[in-house]
C-alpha cells in the first residue's frame, strides 16, 4: 500500500479533478462566482479569503472546474503535510504514508471539492498548526509568529478560526516553560494586523460581517437540544466509526504515547470540537468542525500499521460507495428527479445555459435581468456571463449585491425578474405596469415577472426602508465609520455612530 502512495495519492486527486468537472455549481458557489466580477477587502456575510481565492483562479477561466481547483489544491496541501509531519515525528516513512492515505480515502477529503468557505479555512488551520506546534517545542520563535500570520489568514476565512486561538492559549499556559507572554505576543503580532484590516473594513462598511454573524442570523433563533445528539452522530461519519473505533480500543496506549511526545495536535482537534458541541443545541452548522479534522488524522500514528492499513480499506470502501451514488445521479436523465421539492434548483444549477438562452430566445435582452433571490441572481449570472440584480428580498443572507446596485439608476427602467419558485409578493406598487410568464425548461417552470418603468421611490419607502430597518439596524455599541446604504438611499438619515 505504502509502496503505491504516489500513485494512489495522484489517482485520488484526479478523481476530485474529474468530480471538479462534473459535478453542477451549487447556490453558495454561484454567489462566491459574483464576488469575482466586484472584488473587495470583505464581502457581506463573510470574510474575504474565499472570493480572494476564487477571484485568483477564475484567472485560468470562468467554467466552474477552475474555481475548484483551489479547494483541491487545499487537500492536496493538507495531505501532503500529514505525510511530511508524520515522516518528521516518528522517522518512519511508510507510517507517515498510510497515514496520509487514511486521509486521502475518507469520505470528508474525497468529497472536499465544491468551493467554501471551509476551503481556505482547511488549509490555513492546518498550516497554523502546523507551525505552531514546532515553534513551541523547538522553541523557535519565528514559527510562533508564522503560526500567527497563518491564523490570520485563517480568521480572514472563517470566524471559527478563533477556536484554534483557543487551543493554543490553552497549549501555552497549561505549561510555563512554553514561555506563555512571548508566544502569546507572537501569536497575536503575526495574526492582529488581518483581523485589524477586517475590523476597520467593517467599520467603514455598515458593520455587515458582524451584523450577519452575530445579530441578524441570530434573531428569533430557537433552542433545539436535538443538535446534542446530531452533532455527535456527524462526527462519527466524518472521522469514520471504524476509525474512531480502534482510537477507542487502543485509548490507553494512544493517551501515554501523546503525552509521552508532548503532542499538542490533540488540543487543535478535542478543544473546538468540544466547543462547538456545548453550543450545538443552539446554533451549530455541521461543516463547521471540518477544518479541524486534519489534527485527529496526525493522532491516529500512534496506531499499529496493521490497524492504519484496514482504516484505509475501510475508507476507500466507504467513499467508493459516496463517488457510485454521485456518479450515477450524474448519469440520470435531469427529468428522473422532476418530483423532487428542489427540482427547479437541479435544472437551472445544471442546465442554466439552457435556460439562459431560452429566457432570452423567449422574452429577449432588452430589459435589466434580476431575480428575487441572492443565489438565484448568482446561478444566472454564471450561465450568462452578465450581471443580475436582486430585487425584493429580504433575506438575511447573501446581501452583497446591496453595495452593487444602485436602485436610483434603475428609475424608469424595465425589469425582468427570474424566479424559481411563485411570486408571491406583490410587485404593481414598483412598475408602471406588470405582466407574469412561465418559462418551461426541463420539464419544470419557471416564474417570469416583467415590470415596465420601475418606480424607484415606491421601492425606496416600501422595501429599502423596511431594509434598513431589518438589516442594517446597527447597535449603539458599534462606532460607525461609514455605511453604502444609508450614503446610497438614506443621506437624510444620520449613520448610526
């Protein structure tokens, strides 16, 4: 097995490839698509790293399978460190092998190839953990301060970044001679200066990242205590139940060898994931323990090779099951899943050139295109290369397009909305007049509202208004150095400061 690695590592990487290909764009990566074509310091819900890492690789092309590339690339990253971390602390190179393909074949690295935000996050946790457990035990400094810039970069990705901080605190003060003030100091010297970019970037923009993250997803939120026994159930599937099996058979000897070695791996995996559970009952996403997985896979070296070897038989059994299943949805006719609640998600993530040439066959291009929907907008401005605006809705999520679009600009104009689902609210207050089509693609239809002469003023007091209130309603305690929306539709208003 070992003596097959390279090999076994490229097969891997090209099957990931070819899913790359493949498999249709999903909504959340349609919307990442439209942070390429409005590159920013930070985006709405989010911040930046993703559309950085998007926009980049977009250079080689706009077809879905160059945008992916990067989060291939993070695996690729990411399992190549096992190997070499693996190599280093045991000297043994068919240990660190196996070791690598445990986590090459598991179902959470071979399904690893839609774009995310856990895409940078994976990588740079890994990396900062990486440095940072060498620069503690080798007493290097420098590492320290890497490992700080890598966090950085990470807390540019995802805010859970933050649980690593955690471990680490927790890894400097458990035991002084790891000099807690100067590594503390380092981290914070390599990582402050990212999060300080993120902070002024939001406080010269609404506070959107905060007030997403923090106040608008979080309203009217309710206690389900189920996720206590969800979240266990999909840690069991992501590190695999034989895996953590022979974890458990062999807990003693495992336990004695990392305190033995002074292995700090274990607290960059157990501390967030313990977090993240006591909080599971409130608001816990189930992908949002991934990027810590990396440092279970480094702890199971203390295994026999034997058990290592039937953890990756297992594993590629396992994920052989996964890749049959997508394969041959991939192979069925669209019109097989025409019954499905989500169908009309499928024929446009799918076949949205389609739809896109037959909207315009249908009802021509001389009209502004929008949809009521901020994934929707993002899927059609994919197909047609062109950008599309979000009208009239309300969601918490996805509310980029809020700085991109001008809606004074649009007064007069006419509109053509595209949605997948019934329009149900009620557009004849914001046109002059307005008439509803169908448009049948795939067996599915979809709605089509086209408004003629807009009426920005009705849209600015019925909808922006209702708008500012529920989305850009800043607290008192935030200091506001700026805000597009109130500059764009509110100057009369005085900016919450």
């Amino acid at each position: 097995m070992e003596k097959h690695y390279k090999k076994i590592f490229i097969t891997i990487i090209a099957v990931k490839l070819l899913l790359a290909w493949l498999f249709p764009i999903t909504s959340d990566e349609a919307y990442f698509y439209t942070w390429t074509k409005q590159l920013d310091v930070n985006f709405y819900d989010h911040p930046p790293m993703t559309g950085w890492a998007v926009w980049l690789f977009s250079s080689f092309g706009d077809h879905i399978f160059f945008l992916r590339f990067f989060t291939v690339l993070c695996g690729v990253v990411v399992a190549a460190g096992i190997f070499f971390i693996i190599k280093e602390l045991f000297k043994d190179h068919e240990k660190a092998a196996i070791v690598s393909l445990s986590f090459l074949v598991a179902p959470l690295h071979m399904l690893f190839f839609p774009i995310s935000t856990d895409s940078p996050l994976f990588v740079f946790v890994f990396l900062s953990g990486a440095a940072f457990y060498y620069g503690v035990n080798r007493k290097t400094p420098g590492l320290v301060f890497l490992s700080g810039i890598f966090l950085g970069l990470a807390v540019l990705s995802k805010y859970f970044a933050g649980l690593l901080l955690i471990a680490f605190f927790t890894c400097i003060f458990i035991k002084k001679e790891r000099r807690p003030v100067k590594n503390s100091l380092l981290l914070l010297a390599g990582s402050v200066p990212f999060v300080l970019l993120h902070l002024y970037w939001n406080y010269m923009s609404c506070w959107t990242n905060i007030m997403f993250n923090v106040i608008n997803r979080n309203k009217n939120i309710s206690y389900d205590f189920s996720g206590l026994l969800v979240f266990p159930a999909c840690q069991i599937y992501l590190a695999t139940p034989w895996l953590l099996y022979f974890l458990f058979k062999n807990f003693r000897h495992v336990l004695e060898k990392i305190k033995q070695d002074n292995n700090l791996f274990i607290y960059f995996y157990l501390i967030p994931i313990m977090i993240l559970f006591l909080v599971s009952f409130y608001n816990t996403g189930l992908h949002w323990v991934l990027a810590f997985y990396p440092f279970l896979f480094l702890l199971t070296a203390y295994l026999k090779k034997e058990i290592l070897k039937k953890i990756v038989k297992y594993s590629l059994v396992f994920s052989l099951v996964h890749l049959a299943l997508i394969f041959i949805v991939l192979l069925l006719p669209i019109e097989t899943f025409k019954n499905h609640q989500y169908y009309h998600d499928f024929v446009l993530c799918m076949h949205g050139d389609e739809v896109y040439e037959k909207l315009t066959d249908q009802f021509g291009s001389d009209y502004i295109l929008a949809t009521n929907g901020y994934y929707t907008s993002g899927a059609l401005a994919y197909f047609s290369k062109k950008r599309c605006i979000v009208f009239l809705d309300n969601s918490k999520y996805g509310r980029h397009d809020d700085k991109l679009t001008d809606f004074k600009r649009l007064d007069g104009k006419d509109i053509l909305v595209f949605a997948t689902l019934e329009l149900k609210a009620d557009y004849t207050p914001f046109f002059k007049q307005i008439k509803k089509e169908k448009l049948t693609v795939r067996q599915n239809d979809f709605n089509i509202l086209i408004g003629k002469g807009f009426n920005y003023s009705a849209y600015k007091e019925l909808f922006l208004k209702k708008i500012l209130q529920d989305r850009y309603d800043i607290p008192d305690f935030l200091p506001v150095g700026d805000c597009y929306f109130y500059n764009l539709y509110f100057p009369e208003k005085n900016c919450p400061n």
